[in-house]
C-alpha cells in the first residue's frame, strides 16, 4: 500500500501499480504473463478517462508485462473484494486513532494483519502529482488499449509495446 503526500491521480495509481509490481509482484509470480487488476469505476482509474488508460500503456511497456483491467460498473463498488478482505482491518488498526502526520498513518497501516495471515505493508511517496492533465491526441488517435468483445468500456488490456 502506497501513502502520497500530493494528489490520487492516474499517474499515481500506476506509481503504486509499479511499486507493488517491483516489490512483491514479480518475485512472488515469476512466471506471470499478466496482471489483472479489478478496479472501481471512477476516480483516478476511471474507466472514462483517456489518461488512466495512457498512463496504465506507458506502465506496461515500462515493466514488460501485460495488464488487463476489469472496472466494476458504476455503484458495484461494494462487489469489490478488496473492499471486504482489506479495508475493515485497515480501519480497525487505525480505529480512535489521531493521524498526526503520514509516519504516524503508515504505522497504523504496517500494523494491519490477520489471524488468517493478511499483513499490509506500507511505503510513502512525496512525489508530487499533476492534476487536471490531458492525455496526448496522438493517443486517443492511435490508442494501443486492446479492449474486450464483452462490456470493453469496462474490460480491457494494455500490451507491452516494443
């Protein structure tokens, strides 16, 4: 789990993508061909949004593999298992808690885990994040995303391109 000191852009969710991916994904899955992320309909992944879908393009060339993004419609969020099996220990390691400063949250965040075996680990970045950016023209025009037969607004594929 990444904590930013700036803005929940498109460009930030795929720093944490690519962090993640560093970190453990690649050492724990060495033979995937492929991510799959299941992800909210709006925000910084917004299925709408041409920049999201350039910067998750600019991520996969950038780590070699290929990411396949499945959005949950508009107000399915709630579907979402992360919702379930993350966030309720999340929110009860941080329960009555005073966020003095994000050393303070990412503790709270480190000391998230389960019984079951569930630990969250936890990193900060300071990067500053742009807001209100555009994707290129020549994106839109030449998009790279290869996008499902069935609901492709909401399913699609960003490949590795050479």
């Amino acid at each position: 789990m990444m904590l930013g000191m700036s803005h929940d852009t498109s460009e930030f969710c795929c720093d944490c993508i690519k962090n993640w991916w560093e970190t453990y994904g690649k050492h724990h899955y060495p033979k995937a061909s492929s991510i799959l992320m299941l992800a909210d309909g709006g925000g910084s992944n917004s299925s709408r949004h041409y920049i999201f879908k350039e910067d998750l393009q600019n991520l996969s060339n950038d780590i070699g593999i290929e990411i396949r993004i499945a959005h949950y419609p508009p107000y399915t969020s709630k579907y979402n298992p992360i919702e379930h099996k993350l966030f309720c220990h999340v929110t009860r390691a941080c329960a009555g808690a005073i966020f003095t400063s994000i050393e303070r949250v990412r503790g709270l965040r480190d000391k998230t885990s389960t019984s079951t075996g569930l630990k969250v680990f936890a990193s900060i970045t300071d990067k500053i994040y742009k807001t209100a950016r555009k994707a290129q023209e020549d994106f839109k025009k030449n998009m790279p995303i290869v996008f499902d037969d069935h609901l492709g607004k909401w399913n699609y594929r960003a490949v590795p391109q050479a």
